[in-house]
C-alpha cells in the first residue's frame, strides 16, 4: 500500500509539474498580448483627448493669461524621483502653447508655464527658428483644412549611453497644430508641445509578467515595454538611448543599421528602427510590418544574443500625419526567454520537491502505520493466548489416570 500510494503520489508530482510548465507558458504569452492591445488602445484614446484639447483651444481669448490658463489647467500625474525618493507629481500636459499669425510669427507663447517675453518670439515658417531647430509644423498646417490637426513625430535632444548611465532622460514633445481662419482665410495657427513623459508613462512602469506597475522598469532584465512610431523608430523604451532623437542642431541621429552598427554603438548612440534590424534577426522587421498593417500578434526573435519573446499590438490612433492601418505606432512587451524559463523550471522543480517531501512523509506513516498494526496485532494474540490458557486448569487436557474412576467403578 505504501509503495502504491507513494508512487502514486510521485506520478501526479510529476504530471503538475508537467502541466504548470505549459500552463505558464500559454497564459503568460496570452496575458501579455492582451496587455499590449488594452495599452495600445490606451494611448490612442490619450492622444484623441490631446486633439480635442488643440480644438478646444482654438475657442479660447487669444491672450496670455488665457493660455497661461489652459495650461496650467491641463495637467497629469507622473511618477518622479526627488531627492532620491519616488515621488507621483502633477505636471502639464503640454511644454509649450503658441498662436501664430499668417506670416509665421509667433504672438502669444507660453513655455513651461511661463509666457515668453515679445523679444524672444520666433519667425517659425523657418524651421531653424523652431525649438528643435528643424520643425515643419508651419507649413504642414498652412495646407490643412479648419479643425484638421497636424501631430507631427515624437521629436527631442538625443540622449546617449554615457547621458543616461549619468542619470539624464529623454525630454521631448509631440507638436501638434491647427489652422484658424478669419475672412481673409487663413489667419494662423495654435500649437501645442504635448510633454513626451506622458506619452512614455504608458509603457514606462509595465512588467510585462507582472500585475503591478513599476518606477522603472529595469531593461537589463529583458522584461519590459516600449512603444515605436509608424515608422519603426522606438519612441519609448527603458534605456532611453534606444528612442530617436535630434543633434543640437537639429539634424536626426542615424539609427543603427548593419553598415553602421559597430561604430554607432562604440560612440553610445543607438538609435532603433526595427524595420531597420533585420541582421541582428529577419522577425524584428516583420513585427514592425505586422504592426504597421495593424496587425496584433507575438513573436520570437534575437536580440543581443538573448532569445525574445515579444507582443505586440498597433495604437489606433489617425490622422493625416498617421494614417491608416498603422496610426500612429504600436506597443511592444518583450519578455527574455531564458529567463522566463528558469523562472518556470525553478516552479516545476519546487512543485517537485513539495512531491518528493509528501512521497516520504506518506510512505514514513504508512510503514509506521503498519509496524503499529503488527505490534497492536501481535499483542492482541498474545492476549488471547493468555487468556485462554488461564481459563483452562492445567491437566485438564487428559493424562494417564484420565480414566482410573471408570475403572475403579467396574
């Protein structure tokens, strides 16, 4: 019975530990993608409310005390580190706010809450006038129609390995843009500068295997997400040398390619377009492509000599500047293999040794069980032959004068 039961035991250890390993598997893989989707469509929905703000704005007195307002009132909670303590504090939602008039010239702008004084507005029909040095925007919206909004791409300072191992972060904007007209047409425009920290919160404090939110997540861990444009470039991610940006005079900084892999790494700028990627791995573009023809999925892929796991799920957010099916970009979380996998092996192996400790602790009672009975037995026996032979007088069992009575009779 012992060596039954323990077997038995043994075997359904085994069966679970089987069973949990594929489990984990499947349900992880299925719970990240459906993340991704509902992530994906979170910041779709952020960005429709950002177009909805521009409209708004175009409804509003064209003064600076309006403006200042308006931005002070649009605000959203971000979590921060201050004075080594993580903190959650309500920043604005936009960096800048400005009118400009038909010629290109700003009249009213307000900068980190702050209005700019009149000597310091800029002629933005010349985009090395623009903050960024090389923005488009007044142009792109001298040719829209009333209440179409220009968005442009998430746009900002690069930052390299060396600034973000000291501690420094990506800071940019998504531009956005609307004409307004009076009677003689178009009179101008109002754009606002949505702060890029709000659109990176979104991915930012994801673990893609884990329920709760994080400060940040740690890429070394290979357990994180990211968000990319429409183009592929990354505009989200962990190490924030990944996400395209500008040189200090506006021009782009390349991203890596098989040509130029080796040399751009070496100087720290590591810029990604996964479109670009394919001779680290053929499956990074084909996410890219996937998302693009909004298309949600999972994939695997390599990437540093890790093998990843990856879901992934378009943000359907269009516009003219995004348009359909890959809007404006899609959302990725990415989960290191390796290490999802010990991380299961290490729960199958204690599922076996919680089988292995009650196979001992079931077959230690049994045989105890068992040597108890014999001992309880034997001690019965014992006092059943005990008992009778009180009751029994000794002799009684006959002898050689058993019949002398009978004799003597006769």
């Amino acid at each position: 019975m012992a060596i039954l039961i323990g077997n038995g035991i043994f075997k359904l250890g085994v069966t679970v530990k089987e069973r949990t390993v594929t489990l984990l598997d499947q349900k992880s893989q299925e719970e990240i993608k459906i993340r991704a989707v509902n992530t994906a469509a979170e910041v779709a929905n952020f960005l429709r409310e950002r177009e909805k703000d521009l409209l708004i704005a175009t409804i509003i007195p064209v003064t600076e005390s309006a403006y200042k307002e308006f931005v002070q009132g649009n605000r959203k909670p971000i979590w921060t580190k201050q004075e080594g303590k993580i903190v959650q504090v309500s920043v604005p939602l936009y960096r800048e706010m400005a009118f400009i008039d038909r010629n290109g010239v700003e009249q009213i702008k307000v900068v980190d809450g702050q209005v700019v004084p009149p000597s310091r507005l800029a002629d933005v029909s010349k985009p090395a006038n623009t903050t960024f040095k090389s923005e488009g925007y007044f142009a792109a919206v001298k040719q829209r129609n009333k209440r179409d909004v220009y968005v442009s791409r998430v746009t900002g300072w690069y930052v390299n390995r060396s600034d973000v191992q000291q501690g420094k972060r990506f800071s940019g904007i998504v531009r956005m843009a609307t004409p307004v007209f009076d009677s003689r047409g178009f009179a101008g425009a109002i754009t606002l500068a949505l702060d890029a920290r709000h659109l990176a919160a979104f991915t930012d404090h994801i673990i893609p295997t884990q329920a709760q939110h994080v400060f940040e997540a740690d890429a070394a861990t290979g357990n994180y997400a990211y968000m990319a444009d429409n183009e592929g470039f990354v505009i989200s991610h962990p190490y924030d040398f990944h996400i395209r940006g500008l040189y200090p005079d506006g021009a782009p900084v390349p991203a890596l390619t098989e040509g130029n892999a080796k040399e751009r790494t070496a100087k720290g700028e590591e810029v990604l377009n996964l479109n670009l990627l394919g001779f680290l791995d053929p499956n990074l573009p084909e996410i890219a492509r996937d998302a693009a023809a909004g298309k949600s999925g999972v994939k695997l892929y390599k990437f540093g000599g890790r093998t990843k796991f990856v879901a992934y799920a378009p943000i359907a957010f269009f516009s003219r500047d995004y348009p359909s099916p890959a809007g404006f970009g899609w959302v990725g979380m990415g989960v290191d293999v390796e290490k999802y996998n010990e991380l299961a092996i290490a729960t199958s192996k204690n599922i076996e040794k919680e089988a292995r400790s009650w196979t001992t602790t079931i077959v230690i009672i049994l045989v105890a069980s068992m040597v108890l009975l014999f001992l309880i037995l034997w001690l019965l026996t014992r006092g059943i032959t005990r008992s009778l032979a009180e009751e029994v007088p000794e002799g009684s069992q006959g002898g050689p004068h058993m019949y002398d009575d009978e004799e003597d009779d006769k």
